[in-house]
C-alpha cells in the first residue's frame, strides 16, 4: 500500500505531526484492542501486564517507550526525543480513552424487583453482585433492596439493556475510576 499510495506533506511542523500523528495512532491502536484484534508490538505485552499489575494499557506503553525514548535521545538527540515523548504521551491518552475494557465502573441499583435484576444482570454480563436487603426508601418508607457490582465501561450498554429488561423503575448510580482489589472477572476479548 505504501508503494501505490503517495504521500501528501500538510506540514513538516514536527510538535504538530507528533500530536496528531500519536492521536491518530492511539485511536487506531485503541480500537483494535477494543475488538479484540493486536498490532503486535507492545500490545501483547502490554495485555499480558494489564491483566496482572491493573494498570491501563496506555500506562504500560508509556513505561516501556519511556526507555526507548531514552535511548533514542542518546543516540538521535534530545529534540527528537521529546517530540517523540509527547507523541507517545498522546497516543497512550487517546489509547486508554478507546479501549474501555480496563475501565472500571461501581454500579449501585436500588431496586424492588431484585431477584429479576440479579437474574438478568448475571445471564447478560456475568458479574457478582452483592445484595444489601432491608432498606428504605426515604420519600414513601416502602422496602427496597440495594445491589452493588462492579462492570468495565465496555459493558455498559449490555448493563442499561438488562436495566431495562429486568426492572426499568430501578434507581441506578454508576460511579467512574473505581480500584479493584482482589479478584474481578475479565472476559477475554
């Protein structure tokens, strides 16, 4: 492709071609691992790690190119070297923005039909959810049951589908960048 295809300077700005060039690679990068695809490289070393440390992918690549960057200022120099830091920084950014598996989401749901909603939320996504009986609604003192679980960011749509399905009055709070400690089922993708 690269022999039939000719290429077309838009500028020759070396800070702009890192940050957009980076952008555009950490979507492409970022949407493959979304899919399930590798580019081969670091990313397979990088899901290997992920898996283990719970660190992001991004982070991960920046921790490796990190020493690659050294050595290239070392032998390239160090202009060259921090317009390639800043691409890299990018391109792990707009990575860990696509690829939302690694992102984890507490999901609270106060519900009156909660054996319905255990019943759907476990056939759909598979997840553990832990049940808090006996409590009360403030407004009209009628018994309620509280869930917690917890999802990756990418199973939110199938979470908002089982909503539905199972019990579509329920009262929902779903909370962003949440730490897992201890065992959390991942999927493979």
């Amino acid at each position: 492709m690269i022999k039939s295809l000719h290429s077309i300077t838009l500028t020759t700005d070396p800070i702009i071609c890192a940050i957009f060039g980076a952008a555009i690679n950490g979507f492409g990068t970022g949407l493959a691992l979304k899919n399930g695809i590798s580019t081969g490289g670091l990313d397979i070393l990088g899901l290997t790690l992920r898996k283990r440390t719970g660190k992001s992918i991004g982070t991960i690549n920046l921790c490796f190119n990190f020493f690659i960057i050294l050595a290239a200022g070392a032998v390239y120099g160090w202009p060259y070297a921090f317009y390639s830091a800043l691409g890299i920084f990018i391109n792990a950014r707009v990575m860990d923005m696509v690829y939302t598996r690694q992102q984890k989401m507490q999901v609270l749901i106060v519900t009156e039909r909660p054996k319905s909603v255990i019943d759907c939320i476990q056939n759909r996504l598979n997840r553990g959810i832990t049940i808090v009986h006996d409590a009360e609604g403030a407004y009209r003192h009628d018994q309620k049951t509280v869930l917690l679980t917890v999802i990756s960011r990418y199973e939110k749509p199938e979470l908002k589908a089982a909503m539905n399905e199972s019990d579509p009055y329920a009262f929902v709070s779903i909370s962003d960048n949440v730490e897992i400690m201890g065992r959390f089922y991942e999927p493979e993708p």
